[in-house]
C-alpha cells in the first residue's frame, strides 16, 4: 500500500464510520429492555481497520470517527460517552487481535469491543451521576452486546473475505 | 461458509469471561450490602446536580404520598411514596430510565436520570453504626 492509498483508505474507513454511525442514531432502539442499547453497527468498520490497517493507523480511524461524529450534532457529553467506549474497546480489541488469526476470530474481537464500548460508557455514566450502582445495569448490556458482537464478527468476516480489496490489505496486514 | 465455523477456540473463552466480568459490579454491590443490618432506618436521599435536595424517611411509611419537590426537573409532582417504597412516576426525558426503574426499596438501590441528573438513591441512616457497637 502507497502512502496516498493508506490517507484515502483510512478517510474512507473513518467517513463509512460516521454515515453508519449517524443513520444508527436515527433509528430507535430495538432494545426495550435496555434503553440507550444501541447495535453498534459502527464498529464493523473499527474492526475492519484493526484487521487491515496498522494500529497506529486504526487509532487515526477511530480518533476521526469520534471526532467528525461530534461536530456532526453531538454534544459535549454526547463526546465523553463515545469517546470513552469507543478508546476503551478500540485498546481492547488491538489486545485480543494480537492473540493471533489462528486463535482468535473476528467475532471474538468484536464481542470484546462491543463489551468495553458499554463498559466505558457506563463508567462515564457512573462518573456523572456520581454513583457506581449504574454499573448493575452490564449484564443485560453485555447480553446485547455478546449478540451484535457476534452480527458484527460475521458481517465483518464476510467483507473481509469476499471484498477484493479488503481480503488483500488483510493479507498485506498478516504478512508484514 | 458455516457462521459456526467461524468461531475459534479463544472466542469460546472471551464470551464466558465477558459475561462473568458483567457480574463483577453485581456481586460487589451484594457484598457491600451484607453489612448493612436489616432493622436499619431506610431513607431516600434525593440530589440534582450532585446537591443533596431532600433525605426523605422511609421506614414506618404508611399509604400513598406524592411529593412536591420543584428541584426535581423530570416533571412536576413526580416522585411518588407508597408505604416504604419511593419511584418517579412520570418525566419528560427521553429515554424513560428513571420511570421504567418503577419503586426502589432496599438499600444501595438508585433512580438515576441522566437526562435531569438526578439521582435517587436509598441509604440506611444507621447501617454501619451498628458495626461499631458490634466491635466493642
């Protein structure tokens, strides 16, 4: 990959991020049991990069995603609740890709991300209302959260198998 | 290309780890209210903007009261305690937490509304009082 390709596909990836993230928001959520439970359909891409880009690399997607989403209608709060989640699962799902293709799936770093995206929001959450028992409300988001994960895993799979480009970055990725 | 096949053995460690780590607060929580003794004056401790509004007693409550509190921006009239039960009956917010939330009773138990940050969140006056007496 040239470096001209690198800067467009990482701007590609980080664009994708906020449109995907930006239509999600303006559907309700189809989780009545756990208000503010989103699909989080955003992190296909979060996963996408750290399968094909270097880590340096997935953090400048990341970093883009959260930072255009804010300009685009969010607010200062809105900011701190997916910033914390999203730095949270980003670090935790570098940590568990390095286990390796042949241990690892594409599901399971994509649970783990979709787990810390809530662990981190509900720590910020906590931190505002200054009480920790917010905390008691993770294993019915963890429970959404292990089901989009795996939506997510097996999405991602697929475009990462079946788009030409993707398949050759993530081999250009696994060789270097 | 089987969605099974997919999995590889590490995912099948994650998920059980995930979902013990989402009890974790859970479980801390119980234990923190083993200390709490059972014949302890409950209150409910009502804070907007992390200031304490009003603490309002609980144990020895009889019948239905609405309260007036206009600190409470959710909605005006709205927290409601039946016998030794408090909840917030209606608010404007859009996502509906506090209400779905419906009567808390027992100690460590919160109505948390992000949305009007505030919080409800019930204490035992003498809990750990009676620790101390325990001791001598």
């Amino acid at each position: 990959m040239t470096k001209n390709q690198r800067l467009v596909y990482i701007a590609l990836l980080a664009s994708q991020a906020v449109i995907i993230g930006l239509i999600e928001r303006s559907i309700p959520s189809p989780f009545a049991i756990a208000p503010g439970a989103k699909l989080g359909f955003a992190n296909i891409i979060t996963v996408m990069a750290i399968y094909t880009l270097s880590t340096a690399d997935a953090g400048k997607v990341v970093g883009t995603r959260l930072v255009l989403t804010a300009l685009l209608g969010g607010t200062i709060s809105t900011f701190m609740y997916s910033a914390s989640g999203a730095i949270l699962s980003f670090i935790g799902m570098s940590i568990v890709h390095k286990l390796g293709p042949s241990r690892v799936s594409i599901i399971g770093v994509s649970i783990t991300g979709a787990f810390l995206h809530n662990v981190g929001q509900l720590l910020i959450a906590s931190w505002i209302a200054q009480t920790w028992s917010i905390l008691l409300y993770l294993p019915v988001l963890t429970f959404v959260a292990i089901l989009s994960g795996i939506a997510v895993g097996v999405a991602a799979n697929y475009l990462l198998t079946y788009v030409e480009k993707l398949h050759y970055y993530k081999y250009l990725r696994e060789s270097s | 290309m089987k969605v099974f096949h997919m999995f590889k053995f590490w995912d099948w460690i994650i998920i059980p780890l995930i979902i013990l780590l989402s009890f974790l607060p859970s479980v801390v929580f119980t234990y923190q209210q083993g200390s709490v003794s059972a014949d302890s004056n409950l209150e409910a401790v009502v804070s907007v903007d992390n200031e304490e509004i009003e603490r309002i007693p609980l144990t020895g409550h009889e019948g239905n009261e609405i309260l007036d509190i206009p600190e409470v921006p959710c909605d005006t009239n709205t927290v409601q305690l039946q016998d030794e039960q408090i909840r917030i009956q209606s608010s404007d917010c859009p996502d509906q937490v506090c209400v779905l939330t419906g009567f808390i009773s027992t100690p460590g138990e919160t109505i948390v509304c992000l949305h009007h940050r505030v919080v409800i969140e019930i204490e035992a006056e003498d809990g750990h009082v009676e620790n101390e007496i325990l001791s001598y």
